[in-house]
C-alpha cells in the first residue's frame, strides 16, 4: 500500500513541476516590445555599421598559429553547436591541465 501511494506522490510531483515549466515557458514565449537605442561608447555615439566585427576575429590568432584552418569549417554558426564547442574546449582543457599537473 505505502509503495502505491509513493507512486502516486512522485507522479502528483511530476504533474506539479511540468506544469509550471509550461507556464514559465508559456510567458517566455510572449514577444517583448524592444525600443531601438544608440550606441554609445566612452561619450560618443558610434553608428551601428562602424561597430561591424568579424567573426572570425576572436580566434583568428590561434587558427593561424597552430595551423587548424579545419576548425573555421566545422563551425555552424548555431549557438547550441557554438556551447558545445566551448564545452568540449574546455574538456580538452582539463585533460592537457591535468596530465601537466
């Protein structure tokens, strides 16, 4: 009797959480008026297409360096795959760290 009313405490409990997920979701999903604003930097208003950074930019320095030109292709521009390259950096990290300890 008591492993059936557990059973039931643990579904009541799933029903509970899955519903508030689907509210907070729910309102995430509402759209957020956005107004436009300048873009200001150290008291100068900079126009947007002066601010046009390349993508490549940021590691521009390390593919030229260690020669891994292949890395720029693997790339999607997706921001799940660009979490999961930084995720898999900073495994690849924590090995070399490691066997350097």
């Amino acid at each position: 009797m008591d492993q059936v009313l557990i059973m039931q405490n643990i579904i009541v409990v799933f029903l509970v959480f899955l519903a508030v997920f689907l509210l907070i979701y729910a309102i995430g999903k509402k759209p957020v008026k956005r107004r436009e604003q300048k873009i200001y930097a150290c008291g100068e208003d900079i126009p947007p297409e002066h601010l046009n950074v390349p993508q490549d930019s940021f590691y521009r320095v390390f593919v030229r360096t260690l020669r891994i030109g292949w890395l720029k292709r693997m790339h999607t521009g997706n921001l799940s795959d660009y979490l999961a390259w930084i995720v898999l950096g900073l495994v690849f990290l924590i090995i070399i760290l490691s066997i350097l300890w």
